[in-house]
C-alpha cells in the first residue's frame, strides 16, 4: 500500500467475518477502522513469515502464512 491509500481487508474469525479499512501512514505504521473504532498499528518485519504488531502501546508477535489468496495469521 502507498501513504493515504486505503485497502478493504476481511478476516474471518471462528466463523464470523470481520471488514476492516486499512490505510498506509508511512513505512510502518497503519491506520486500521472496524466498527467505527480507528486503530493505529506499528508494523515491524522480523522474518518471511514474522511480524511484530504494536498497538496502543501492547506488541503482539505474528505469523502468518499466504495460500492463494487466503492467509493463515497467528497471534
């Protein structure tokens, strides 16, 4: 994504869909909306498939793996 360009991204979650916008700030950091709540994240790489999510001061380490068009994310 380039900065103010914004993307319409569905998770789906034990069975519920989940519809988020998510804009590009710079480099790393993002802006993600879901049920009219607008979320600030920080993105940093750390491997092919690992990423640590910082939000709201709490980080969370990721990894997600892409099949297709789909995408296995683990928190």
């Amino acid at each position: 994504m380039t900065p103010r360009v914004g993307s319409k991204v569905e998770l789906r979650y034990r069975g519920n869909a989940y519809v988020l916008h998510v804009c590009c700030l710079g480099a790393s950091a993002y802006r993600v909306e879901v049920d009219g709540a607008r979320i600030d994240v920080g993105a940093e790489v750390l491997g092919r498939f690992e990423r640590r999510l910082t939000m709201g001061g709490t980080t969370h380490r990721i990894v997600t793996i892409a099949d297709g068009v789909d995408h296995l994310v683990e928190i």
